[in-house]
C-alpha cells in the first residue's frame, strides 16, 4: 500500500511539473536564477534554484504555467523563453558586454530563437527600401526611373513573402503564432500614431480584433499594453475629442462584449479599464463605461467596483446632485448664513472635494481661493467639503480661504463623500442654480476654462 501511494505521489508530481529547463552558465555559479511566468497583470514565480558550482540548473515548470516565461537572476538582463509542452535546454553566449540566451533544445523555443535573431535585419532593411522609395518617388533628381522602382518593390515583396513563410512553417496550435503578431501590433502603435497616418485604420481595427477571452493573452505579460496601446492609440490618433471618445466607447463596446460569459475576466477587465480611463482624464468613456457596466443584466460586479461604477451612474452630467448639510464645523464667508448647500443663492455653485492630507489639494485650492471674489461677481459660489478628520488639521487647511468650507471630520465616511461617490481628492463638481451637474472638472484650470467660455463670454 505504501508502494502503491508512493508511486501515485510521483505520478501526481510528474503532472504537476511536467516540463523542464536545463542548462549551464557557469557565470551564476551559487547564484539563484528564477523562472518566472504570467497571470493576468501580475507576474509569478514558477521555480526557482540555486545554480550549482559547475554552473549547470534544471527548473520545472508545469502545464499551467505555458505561455511565456523570464528566466532572471542578479547582474542578468530577464531573458525570454516560451513554456509550452517541451523540454527546454539553453545556454548564454557573451555578446557586446552582455549575455544573450542561446536555444539548444525546444522546437518552439528554436524557432523564437530563429526568429527574433532574422526579423531586426528584415525590418532593417525594409526601413532603408522605404526610403529609397519615396526619395525614387517624390525626389526630382530620381523621379520617374522604372527599374530602379521596381526593383525596390520587389526586394520589400520578398522580404515580406519572407516573413510569411516563417509563420507558415508554424503549427496550428504555435503560441508564438499568436505572440509574435501580438507584440509585433503592440511595438507598432506608437509609430503608426505618429508617423504613418495611411496605418491608423488598419491598427485600429487590429487593436479591435484582440480577443479578451484568449487565455493565451493572460499569461503572455501582454494583457496590461494591449488595454493601455488600445486607450492610448485612441486618444492620439482620433483627432477632436469627440471623435476620440466615440471611437473609445466603441472599443469598450467590443471588449466587454467579448467577456459576457466569463464573469472574472469581465470585472477585472472592467476594473482596469476604468481606472485607465480615469488615469488620462477620459471621463466621458470613463462615465460610458460605468453605465454600460451597471446596466448589463449578464454580468454581476464585484461590489467596490460596483460602488465606484454607481458613482458615475448617480452623478454623470445633467443629473441633480445631492444637498449637503453643513456641519457645526463649517466656516462661512461673511452674510453668508447657509445651513446647507441649497440654501445657498446663486447661479452656479461649486462643490469641492479635498483635504489637507491631499499635497495635490494643497496645490489646487488656494486657486480657487485667488479665482473666489471675481467668480463671486459673476454668480458663483464655493463650497468645500473637507476630508480631514481632525478640528486642527481643518483648521490650518482652509484657513484664510474666503469661500464656504465645511467638515464632519469622517473622511472618507464623509456624509457628502458618499452621497456624492467621491473616491479621490481633490473632486470638484460645477452645478447651476437648482444644482444640476453642469461640469466634472479635472482641475481648477479645467474649471476655469470652462467659466471664462461659457459665463464671462
């Protein structure tokens, strides 16, 4: 019987770590090296060992861990290996005052290998055809010569039939397949955003083409830059706003779409997509993005997620926002007797959200400190929500600051923080006179902008 258990253990084992790396360096001789793997936006430690005094290792690696691995130790740059069903042998060879990894065993690997050396070289040289080509096309001095023409043609065609056969030699099932196209996509948007406009369509579409649900993409280490090169090639290659943030919800539209059936993936997907939108100021698809989520029947959110999607939902632009009751820690600028944000009388109202804790705060209110008297003029008022939790800490954060400033000391159980979903400092809000969402300012700057084009014209 114990035979028996003995030999299931291995055998569990066995499936448990089924592939191996082996190699030898003796460079890292009694040093540790590390393979490391990833899981959706975070990286993992697959194995690691200390190399012994020959320099030789062996690390394992199991079935769940395929997709693409870095193998990392101290005073060696992270070199990439691909962690599919294969026994992998590699080695380091000393190039240029750096060690480059070298495939000795590993069809896949071989073929990374072979590939990653020869396509720097193909995109050497096509760089250089191009320009020849449009010189031959558009300079007086070449313009017009057919053969030399032709001939660059047909050098850039074969070095693109080239690359084609490279992945027509791949099987079906390759993950470098579907990596290299992938991190070749990725490495493009930059460039095509700033350099070649007649590529913005197709990149755009190609982004769209990514399909979230591929469990290849979450354990590629490409998962965060496709989200962040989708959000950014859209941002800067979109031109007007507007037509920024309808070609983003389109995007949102498509992604979401795709995870439907698969509710983890939908909520941290959604999660890190808002928080990027947010990050570069995208509130429109940030808001777009919130609604579309708090309304889809398919999906259940997670329930922070939920309360800052709901923030959006409640407080988007044209809804009323809450009234506020000011507390018995309030300052109020002189006839001004407010007992509450309704009771104050003008045409447009705007409602802060900071703290002295918030060293961004610190920066932006004494603005609207300086902005206070003349805004005052044109039927504006202010009204700041703090969120220190301390009588003193208030104290020497308003301090001087001539617009209405209020606090029940709770922080972020702020009675008006959440009535208002406020989940950052400073949030600023413009409202008109019956306390209609007018704006959701970025900044004191943004807001200022908005009063000198809409109010003082």
């Amino acid at each position: 019987m114990k035979t028996f258990f003995v030999l299931a253990l291995h055998f569990v084992s066995s499936l448990v770590f089924a592939q191996q790396i082996t190699g030898n360096f003796p460079v890292l001789a009694n040093q540790y090296l590390k393979l490391q793997g990833f899981h959706h936006f975070d990286t993992y430690t697959i194995d690691s060992i200390k190399v012994d005094e020959g320099g030789s290792f062996v690390l394992k690696f199991a079935t769940n861990d395929y997709g693409i691995g870095l193998l990392s130790a101290e005073g060696l740059r992270p070199s990439v290996v691909v962690l599919t069903d294969e026994q992998i042998m590699v080695s380091w060879k000393e190039q240029d005052e750096d060690y480059q990894l070298q495939v000795s065993q590993g069809e896949e690997n071989l073929l990374f290998q072979q590939y990653i050396n020869e396509q720097p070289k193909r995109e050497q040289a096509l760089s250089a055809w191009n320009y020849l080509q449009k010189m031959y096309n558009t300079d007086a001095h070449f313009r017009g010569k057919k053969k030399p023409i032709k001939a660059i043609q047909q050098e850039k065609t074969r070095i693109a039939k080239e690359e084609s056969r490279f992945f027509q030699g791949l099987a079906d099932d390759s993950y470098i397949q579907w990596y290299i196209p992938m991190r070749k996509l990725l490495n493009s948007v930059a460039r095509v955003a700033q350099y070649e406009p007649e590529n913005i369509e197709p990149t755009r579409n190609a982004l769209r083409k990514i399909d979230y649900s591929d469990a290849r993409l979450y354990k590629s280490g490409l998962l965060r830059e496709a989200l962040d090169n989708h959000v950014w090639f859209i941002e800067n290659s979109s031109g007007a706003l507007d037509s920024v943030f309808a070609d983003l919800n389109r995007s949102i539209d498509i992604i979401l779409a795709q995870l439907l059936s698969d509710e983890a993936k939908y909520n941290e997907i959604t999660d890190y997509l808002f928080k990027l939108l947010e990050k570069r100021s995208l509130f429109t698809s940030a808001e777009y993005l919130a609604i579309k989520v708090l309304n889809e029947q398919s999906c259940t959110v997670d329930g922070d997620l939920a309360n800052q999607l709901e923030g959006y939902r409640k407080m988007k632009t044209g809804n009323t926002a809450p009234d506020i009751l000011f507390s018995e820690y309030t300052y109020r600028p002189e006839g001004l007797q407010a007992n509450r944000l309704s009771d104050i009388q003008a045409s447009y109202k705007v409602v802060v959200f900071a703290a002295g804790w918030c060293g961004h705060c610190t920066e932006e209110i004494p603005k609207l400190g300086n902005l206070y008297e003349e805004w005052k003029a044109l039927g504006i008022e202010i009204v700041l929500v703090s969120l220190d939790e301390n009588v003193d800490d208030f104290v020497r954060f308003v301090g001087g600051l001539p617009f209405t400033s209020t606090t029940d000391l709770q922080k972020w159980n702020t009675q008006a923080a959440r009535d208002f979903h406020v989940f950052a400092t400073p949030t600023m809000f413009l409202l008109d006179g019956d306390q209609k969402i007018l704006l959701k300012p970025k900044s004191v700057d943004h807001l200022k902008s908005w009063v000198d084009w809409r109010i003082r014209d």
